[in-house]
C-alpha cells in the first residue's frame, strides 16, 4: 500500500469512529485527521511511547484512562488511533495533560471538553480493529494475541489491572443511561460552544460523522421524537447564537421559522437535514459577525451586530454613526475600506440572506416579506433581492422549498 492509499484510509478511520488517526514514517508526521479539532494533539506526551513500542500493534492507556491503538504497517510507518473518551476526565491527571501540552488558560475548558467527547471505544474492540486492519493490510492471519496491551498504572496488581479492564473498558458501552446522559451532555456541549464562536467548518465535520447519543423519549413515534428534538436544538442553537452576538429578535425569529417548518414535514430524515441546517445557518450568523473576511475587526463586529440587531428596522446612518460613537462620513468611509462594500451595500445583503429564510421556511406573501424587512416597497424589494441574489424571489423560494 502507497503512502497516499494509506493517508486515505487514515481518513475513513477517522469518519468511521470519530477520533484522531495519524500516519508516522519514523517520528515524522504524513496526515493527522480527526472530527474533533484538537490543537495542540494530545498524543503528545505518549507519541515516543507508542513510535517505540517493541510490538507489531497495541494499545496503551493514559492516566486519564483514554486509549491510544497503533498498527505497524511496514518498518517506520505506523498508524495511531485515538483518544477514546476520558474515563477519567478531572483532577491532577487532566492538569498534568494539558499543562505538558501548554494549553492556554483561557482555552483549558475548551480544551478538557473536547478530551471528555472523544468516542466510546472499548479495549476489546479497540484490540479487534488492530486485528482487523492487520489481516487486511499484511495480507495474513493476525492473531488477537499479537496486540500487546499496556494497563494504567503500572504499579496496580495484574488482578487489579485485569478487573478494571474487563469491568470498566471492555463493558463500557453498558455502564447504562447515566454515562450515555454525560456522553451526549459533551457532545451537545461541543456543539452549542462551535455555534457561539461561529465555527461553522468544525460543527460541519462534526456532524459528518456524530456519535450515538442518547436523547430520551420525547413521544411515542419516531417522527414526533425527532421534530421535538429539533424544537430542543433550536432552543439551544438560538441562544447559543445569542452568546455569539447575534440579535436577539434575529435569533428567535430563526428558530421559529425553522421549528414551523419541521411541524409541516412528514419524513423522518427530512427532519433531521433541516435540523442541521438549522444549526449551520446559526453557526453562520455568528461567524459573519465575528470574521467578515478573515480578518478580526472590532470596528466591523460593531457594525454588524448593530444591522443584525436592527434587520426589521429602518436602518438609518445617521442613527446608526451615532449610536456607535462615529460620524457619518468616518463610518461610512471605514466600513467601505474594510470590507469593500458601502455600509448600505452590506445592509441590503443583512436583509435579503433574512429575506431568504422567509421565503423558505414561511409562506409570507412577497409585500408581507417586503414590509416586514422595511423596504419601501414590494418591487424595490424584489429588484434588490434580484441583483443581490441572481434571481427573483419567487424563483427562489420555489427551488428551495423543501416541501409543500
């Protein structure tokens, strides 16, 4: 197997179980991929361990009671999966961790967060996948026995070690509902904290490949679950977004348009894809407001949060100069210097990305839509809307509607 066949299964492992899967020649480093963006990689401290391993694969433990699996493919090339999910997740060993790793202090709970929503993968099956990939890869038998596994802390008797291993990792896929809770507690964490920084390129790889988690019973049918459950996502991206800097009276309007669009649907996954939509189109908001061109600009996110604030309003700016401490001709010329459009280029754009949702997700007529945006009327409205968006509204919202 070629280097590049062998980045490109590193990448499917990594979507297949949802943690990191590195590929090392020697100690140099050719793909690291993983749903949970984790910088600095936390195999740091145990990489020597593992590059050095006197053993064709294995799996190691840390003292925070994650896994890490290796496979050697050839002489110096080695694949390394993991973490699994903390076991372990506070005290002196997560300190310890992410001070080895020079985590910053305003990123530590960030960062133990993401450490704490790794996957569930048990040793047993941990053990299998090397067994598995062995066979396949070498192209011969590849016994379980050949997979050296090494047990935290070392200076636990083996009966200890034996006990906490079948007990605690083998079967920890049933430790039951509270550990399932705590599991998709972190995930659902992780998610609402990618909305709030408007990350929405790490919530998309998030969602490519999600865990398994557990919700609860909602209702007694598959489709009314799954619809309150979109109800309880738009709850918390909504106010995610809010924390982010979005406006309020946006945010809510969000929600509610998306929540009565789930309402009219009729198919399970159907529901599921507005759901996620839903979740980007919040992610996005905040991140317009954070980072318009890649650049950090106080002086922008002003800008932008006061339009987003005032979406539904007239937007005048003189007021708007005035309420953010400017004159009329600085804003107006800083604004255009920063980010190449006028300031009212930008608001018309604000309103019609709203007009757009309107026009998915509700069945407002064009002179509702029009009035309720403030613009002075339904055909200035529909010639902004078109020089903006590269069609008329009404061809949009018949090529976006998701259903009748």
């Amino acid at each position: 197997m070629d280097i590049e066949t062998c980045k490109s299964m590193c990448y499917s492992l990594a979507k297949a179980y949802t943690t990191g899967v590195r590929l090392y020649k020697d100690e140099t480093l050719l793909c690291y991929y993983s749903v949970y963006h984790m910088e600095p990689d936390p195999l740091g401290p145990y990489l020597h361990q593992i590059l050095y391993a006197g053993h064709e694969a294995g799996i190691i433990t840390t003292p925070l009671y994650q896994f890490y699996a290796f496979l050697t493919l050839r002489p110096g090339l080695r694949v390394i999966i993991g973490p699994t999910r903390a076991l372990q997740g506070e005290g002196e060993a997560m300190d310890e961790l992410l001070a080895i790793l020079q985590v910053g202090q305003e990123e530590k709970e960030n960062y133990a967060g993401l450490l704490c929503s790794a996957p569930v993968i048990s040793v047993d099956r941990l053990a299998w996948l090397m067994v598995s990939l062995g066979t396949v890869l070498l192209d011969q038998p590849f016994p379980i026995e050949e997979v050296w596994m090494e047990i935290q802390p070392e200076s636990s008797q083996q009966s200890v070690q034996i006990e906490y291993t079948e007990n605690k990792m083998n079967n920890i896929e049933d430790m039951g509902i509270s550990q399932a809770v705590k599991q998709s507690y972190r995930w659902e964490q992780l998610m609402i904290s990618y909305i709030e920084r408007g990350q929405t390129a790490q919530l998309r790889e998030m969602f490519s490949a999600p865990p398994k988690v557990y919700t609860g019973r909602l209702a007694h049918d598959g489709l009314r679950q799954i619809k309150n459950m979109g109800i309880c996502a738009a709850n918390s991206g909504s106010r995610a977004a809010i924390r982010g800097g979005l406006a309020p009276q946006q945010a809510f309007h969000m929600s509610d348009l998306y929540i009565q669009k789930m309402e009219l649907m009729k198919d399970i996954s159907t529901v599921e894809r507005l759901i996620r939509e839903m979740l980007f189109d919040f992610a996005e908001q905040v991140e317009k407001l954070r980072c318009p061109t890649g650049n950090e600009s106080q002086f922008y996110r002003m800008c932008a949060q006061y339009i987003s604030r005032n979406i539904f309003s007239m937007i005048r700016l003189e007021n708007m100069a005035k309420e953010l401490g400017y004159t009329r001709a600085y804003l107006c010329t800083r604004f255009k210097k920063e980010t190449g459009l006028s300031v009212t280029q930008y608001i018309h754009q604000a309103k019609i990305e709203e007009a757009k949702r309107l026009l998915q997700f509700s069945t407002g007529e064009l002179t509702e839509i029009a009035s309720l945006l403030q613009f002075s009327s339904q055909s200035h409205f529909q010639t902004v809307f078109k020089k903006i968006a590269g069609e008329t509204p009404m061809a949009y919202r018949k090529r976006m509607k998701i259903i009748e």
